[in-house]
C-alpha cells in the first residue's frame, strides 16, 4: 500500500502529465508505469547498455533527452524478449508519448522522487509490495475507469494471504486468467521465493517473507524465472503493466497473453504451444482433451462483470450455460443471458490439471443465489474437484472500491466432467477482520488475522483439526447437508449464532436514578450560581 508521500508524488506527476497534454487518464497510466520500468531497467536487467542506464539521463537536456528516451524505449522493445514472446508481443505497438523535453525532465524529477520514498519503504520491510499495481490502483480510484466491467484490484494482504493458502511450488505453471496488473503472480512468486530462502522475516500483516532465495538449485532458479508464470488478460494495457511488473520483481520472462480466456482464443493459444492441430471450425479440435488441465495452480480475482456476449464463450464451457444455436442455422451462435463470473469458475476447472489446486475470490451470490446456472456451477466444483474450503471475507475488504460481500473458494481438480461427487465435506471459514479497517479508509489495526487463518487451514490439510462447533469462526458441513441445501455454500447459512440475552432494570428503577441524577446536576449549577454572583 502507497504511504501518503508516494501517493502525493504520483498525483503531482500525473497532474503534470494532464497539464502537458496526456488528458488521457489510461494513456497517463501507461507512460507512468513505463518509466517506473526505465527507472528500474538495470536493477533486473545487468547487461542494459552503459547509456540506457537512468542515471545518464540526468546528464542530458531537451530534445536529446527525448531522443535518449525513445532509444531506451526501443531497447526494451526489441531486445528485452524475443519475436515469440509474450514480453515483445504485449509492447509491440506500445508507444514512448511524452516528447516534450520540460515534461519529460519534470517526470524523471518525480519518478526519482517516488522511489526514493518507496526505498525507504524497502528498509522497512515492505519490498515485497507491488509497486506498480500499488500506483495503478491510485490513479484508477481517481478516473471513471474505477470498478468499470467489475475489475476491482484486490488488496495486496489479501492476494499474499491466498498465496499461503494455496501453497505453490516449482511443481507446475501458475496461471491467473484475468490477471490485470500481475498481482496474484508476483505474489505466488514472492511466496515460492519465500519457502526457498534461509532467512524469513513477519511483514506488517504477519505473513512470512524471505528475499534470499538461497535453498533453490540453479536449475530451479532458472524455472522459477522463466517456466511458471502465466497470465491472460483482454485489457492490452494490463498486460503490458502486468508484463513490465513481473519482471521488475525478477521474472524474466512472464507469460502474460492479451486474450480472452473464455473464448476459443484460450484453446487456440493453448493448441498453438502444445502443437496440436487447432482450426475454430472444425469443433473436434476444440474438444481436443490435450488442450484442457494445462495448470497445477490457479490464484484469481475475475471480474464480476455480470452479462457478457455469449457467442464469443468457447463451446468447450457448455455445462452451466448449454449454447443455443439458431434453428435456421445450426452454425450459429444466438445470444444467451451468462454470467462471467460462473463461466470463469468453469473455466478454472477445465484449466486445472488433476490434483491442481484454485484459490478465487467470488461475489458472495455465487455461494447462495438460487438460480441454475448458480447451482450447477456449484454442482461442478463439488463433483469434477474436491471443495475444500469457503472463506467468507469481512463486507468492507474491497472498500472504497465496493462494499460487495465476497469469499474466497479453494478447490483442488479431481476429474473432468465427473458424474459422482468428489467432495465429502466443506471447511467454512469467518474471516471478520483482515487486518485493516473496513471503512473506505482502510487503516492498518494493531491485529494480524491472516496468520491465524493460514496455520488452521494448514492443520485441516494435515487433518490434525475436524472441527464441528458450529458456534466456532470454522467448521465442516458434510456433502449430504449441503445437498439439502440446494448446495448452498454461504456461511451464515450452517453457522449456528449465540444470542446473550439481555436484562435490564426495570423502567421505574432507572426513571428513579434519572431523577437522582437531574437532582444532582440541579444542585451543582445553583452553587456555581453562588460562587459567580
């Protein structure tokens, strides 16, 4: 999270990118977090050119420094990734647009002002925040782009706290497929990064972090940087800012794709890296069972985005929402009323490899709403996958975005399109407080919850807990339960409250001591009278 001088810093440098001409607030947005990366370039980046380094730039003035810009700009485009790859394909028609040479000096002056305050937040302990999602959140909350199509950008502790539930290792890819700003990636990284380290250190919210990494081989080091992360995103901004975010933090070649992940494009892109022979017409290749269970770890927050064009849904997501075809035209698609949220859980579950493991944040009406796309979503989660917990999150977690009530579901795959039930039992747990206050000012508390939550699911995993009161922050409800239920997953539905009755002194009692009272207050304002005359 920005301390106040950062925020400070990155309003006065967008305002003076508004008063030179970026009116833009998105273009704004851009041409910031490209100079966040040129101003970090040598730290990732060793063998960056003596003359693209950031601190030359302070030795030149007017139109050659914007000349020296465009150069290190066309650097990072041409040479920082090859042809193929994501990196080079995300900032192949991205454009350096600040060419004035006064706004340009006045930009570098603030970006050196920002990090040297987020330095300062580093001796803290607090490198492990991400900066360049921490910056786009602040100038979104400012713009009508705040919240629109559902995107709210979840809130750092939360994401870390999910990473320690969800326990990734270098076992297999990674993926968030609505992945924005990189978030969940850097945090999974930040965690495996973590495990592997000798020295480990609490942050502010009481979370392990280790920086040194010294327990990996070099080969695991290599795959940590190259082989695990992947991300896709319909946002061509966000994949770029995604992109330049994970490899600031280290990895070198991130596997963010600008696509839709619900379409066809997915298994396209997926056919393509596999080799497997992929034509949009020809519906066979699409069912190709090689494309589906491509990751072993999925961490997402997609956009609650509500209704969406349906005939752009893949086929191969066909079980919540059946596709309808016109009678004329057997070919085509027409349009049907889905909600994107219930087709990414699907999509999860196709993504996910047998025994793969999903940590997701959803709209609390997914758990409840009666509907049967909603309930047949459900169904899926419980039968192709073990659900193996819910976690409600306290109302004002995403505030001042939105006050929308969500949980966090986890899951691991068992089998695709299963026809029995996968799942026993489901561990339900209250998460009343992250941490922070849940107003929209959200300011740190003295407590640390999140530990608490990640050493308990850690001993339900291990089985060394089975809760059963009720009354209690967590419990088990068994399948057959749920079922009766209508496979309600929302909490309050099986929690059991504890009422304390309340008593109070009877009305002629506490009118009789209110008459004391006025008695005494009388008596004193007469002797003050006294003292005044």
């Amino acid at each position: 999270m920005l301390n106040h001088e950062i925020k400070s810093q990155v309003q006065n440098l967008w305002d003076r990118l508004w008063s030179g001409g970026l009116s833009n607030p998105i273009t704004a947005i851009e041409q910031i977090s490209y100079l966040l990366f040129m101003k970090r370039l040598e730290d990732f980046h060793e063998t960056v050119p003596k003359e693209y380094k950031w601190s030359n730039y302070h030795k030149i003035e007017g139109k050659e420094l914007v000349k020296r810009m465009g150069a290190v700009f066309n650097y990072i485009k041409t040479d920082l990734g090859q042809q193929d790859e994501p990196f080079a394909q995300a900032m192949a028609n991205a454009n350096f647009e600040i060419e004035n040479p006064a706004l340009l000096k006045s930009a570098i002056g603030f970006i050196d002002a920002i990090y040297q305050e987020i330095d300062k937040e580093i001796e803290r302990n607090q490198h492990f925040h991400d900066i360049q999602g921490d910056v786009y959140e602040h100038l979104l909350l400012h713009t009508s782009e705040a919240g629109k199509n559902g995107q709210f950008r979840t809130p750092r502790h939360i994401i870390h706290m999910m990473a320690a539930l969800l326990d990734p290792d270098l076992d297999g890819k990674i993926c968030d497929l609505a992945s924005g700003s990189g978030g969940f990636l850097v945090a999974a990284y930040q965690y495996i990064l973590t495990k592997y380290s000798d020295h480990k250190e609490s942050d502010d919210d009481g979370l392990q972090k280790g920086t040194d990494g010294n327990q990996f081989t070099a080969e695991q080091k290599q795959k940590l940087k190259e082989d695990i992360f992947y991300g896709f995103d319909i946002d061509r901004t966000m994949v770029r800012i995604g992109v330049m975010n994970l490899m600031m933090h280290g990895i070198t070649k991130p596997h963010i794709v600008h696509l839709d992940s619900l379409s066809s494009q997915y298994e396209a892109w997926e056919a393509l890296q596999l080799q497997e022979e992929f034509d949009p017409i020809d519906k066979s290749t699409l069912a190709n069972v090689a494309i589906q269970g491509q990751y072993k770890y999925i961490m997402a927050n997609p956009p609650f985005t509500g209704r969406i064009d349906s005939p752009g849904v893949s086929e191969n997501l066909d079980r919540v929402y059946p596709p309808k075809y016109d009678k004329k035209d057997e070919n085509k698609r027409v349009k049907q009323s889905v909600q994107s949220e219930l087709l990414f859980l699907e999509r999860m579950v196709y993504m996910l490899q047998e025994g793969g493991r999903a940590a997701v944040i959803v709209p609390e009406g997914v758990l409840f709403n009666s509907g049967k796309a909603h309930k047949d979503v459900r169904q899926i989660l419980m039968k192709d996958c073990r659900l193996d917990a819910v976690i409600s999150l306290p109302a004002g977690a995403f505030k001042p975005y939105t006050g929308v009530k969500t949980a966090i579901l986890m899951f691991t795959k068992v089998e695709q399109d299963a026809k029995t039930f996968h799942t026993e039992k489901v561990w339900f747990y209250e998460l009343k407080s992250d941490g922070y206050s849940l107003d929209d000012n959200r300011k740190k508390l003295s407590e640390n919850p999140l530990p608490e939550i990640v050493k308990t699911y850690e001993q339900i995993k291990d089985q060394k807990i089975t809760p059963e009161d009720r009354k209690s922050l967590h419990f088990y409800v068994p399948l057959s339960e749920l079922q009766e239920k209508a496979y309600d997953l929302s909490l309050n539905r099986y929690k059991e409250f504890v009422y304390d009755e309340q008593t109070y002194d009877p009305p002629k009692e506490i009118l009789s001591r209110l008459i004391e009272l006025e008695d005494d207050i009388l008596n004193e304002m007469r002797e003050l009278n006294d003292l005044i005359g």
